[in-house]
C-alpha cells in the first residue's frame, strides 16, 4: 500500500517560481504511475519540452496559464486540462498576478525529458482534441451523490491514461471494487475522504494521496459533512474494475 500524507510528499523546485510535490511515483510505492502537483508563481513557467517515453496530462487546479502544445497557443483555466502524447512538445507559463497549481499525471514512473524550443510561429488550425476545457465538458453521476467530470480517456488521443474528478457529496461512496491488472491512484484535492484498503479504513484529507496495488480491494468514500474532490487516475485508457461486497464501519451522512 502506498498512503503518502500532504506533510510527507518530497518538496522540490525543477524551474525559478515553481515548487513541485510528489504526490506518487516509484519512490513511494507506485509502480505504473507518477504524479506531481506544482506551484507556478506569477511570472514563472514550466519551459517547452517533450517526454519521449510516456504521456503526460496535465490538469489545473487553481489559476490561470498560458500553455504551448504541439506549438498551438492557449489559455487554461482552473477545470481544464491537457495531455501531450509522447513526444510532442508543451510548456507552461504563469502571466497572472496569482499562483496557478496544477497536478501532472504520467503512466510511468520515469518520464525522460527533454528541453527544446517552440516554433516560433504558432500552429494554425483546430486544437487538438488532448486539450480539454472544462465547459466543454457533461459531468455525469456514476453514483449516488457523486458528480464526474471524465477529463481524459481514448476518445480524447489518450494512450494510457484516464483522468477523471470526483465531486462528492456527504454521504457518497464509490462502489468497493479492485483492479486486477492496473494500479489506481486516487488524489484528494479539496474537502476530506475516508479511503478503504484490504478492508481497512483510512483518512484522507485533502492533499494526501493514496494508490492502491493491481488485486487489492479499496474505495473512497465522503463521511464528512462537506463537498470533496477527488482525481482517480488510472495508467490504462480502460481500468478493468471487479465490483467486491463491503461496508464501511464508519457512519456515513444521511
């Protein structure tokens, strides 16, 4: 199991104005997957680079960014997102006057990276379909008392990646299930969960991450008295869910 607490995540700053958490990777347990959840500073960028090994998505929490990919120019806000297929080029810039946060997404534990320049003349035409804005968006309900927004799959050019974000109510709770082939990482972002693993039942406070082992029971569910947000990440475009009985020891809200 691998629960890594907000305090315990290593702190570090790749770029001048960024600082960046590890949320998950090989140094904390995964084995599939690496997550980031950075700070940009007004005035400050993550500069243009490829990944020539993996994936990357990108989602913004908070803020607003100017963000090059694949030489296409665009502005995201807090909701959006972007993923930039291996070896296509992507950086980002802060030209606010707040801290934007946004959280990185890799379905490998070792992305390679290298630096590079953008053309210098921006790519014409229609965005590519990796980049997804928010009010493009029809959130769904999985379940009950639970609002999900499916930010990235196969349908968008995703290879091994699906991104989504959970709102959740009081009293919601995601079905207990195991992954029998693939890890899942789940992110909480806002409001407070209580995860499941093998059957036990843990804490999770906004910040915190927890991943779960192909074949281990586990779930989510919001025994709070406020909204919750989760990001379930998933290295494969179509995460194989075996659905498991179980019931929470902890009261859940009426």
């Amino acid at each position: 199991m691998s629960i890594l607490r907000l305090a315990d995540q290593k702190i570090t700053d790749p770029y001048p104005g960024v600082r960046q958490r590890t949320a998950a990777g090989a140094e904390t347990g995964a084995t599939q997957l690496r997550v980031f959840d950075a700070v940009i500073q007004p005035g400050a960028a993550v500069p243009y680079h490829v990944h020539s090994n993996t994936e990357a998505t990108y989602f913004v929490v908070e803020g607003d960014l100017a963000a090059v990919v694949d030489d296409h120019q665009v502005d995201l806000s807090a909701g959006d997102l972007v993923l930039a297929p291996p070896g296509v080029g992507h950086g980002f810039t802060n030209n606010g006057n707040t801290p934007a946060r946004i959280v990185t997404m890799f379905p490998h534990t070792d992305p390679v990276t290298t630096h590079m320049e953008p053309d210098d003349a921006p790519a014409g035409g229609d965005l590519p379909p990796y980049v997804v804005f928010r009010n493009d968006l029809q959130p769904w309900t999985p379940w009950e008392r639970c609002t999900r927004y499916d930010m990235m799959n196969q349908e968008r050019g995703a290879l091994s990646t699906a991104f989504s974000e959970l709102v959740s109510q009081p009293g919601s709770m995601a079905p207990p299930h195991y992954h029998p082939e693939t890890e899942e990482a789940m992110y909480c972002i806002a409001g407070s969960f209580v995860a499941m693993y093998g059957g036990e039942e843990i804490p999770l406070d906004a910040g915190d991450m927890f991943v779960a082992e192909a074949g281990v029971r586990h779930t989510v569910f919001n025994a709070s008295n406020e909204v919750a947000v989760l990001l379930p990440l998933h290295p494969t475009v179509v995460p194989v869910r075996e659905l498991v009985d179980w019931t929470p020891k902890t009261a859940l809200p009426a």
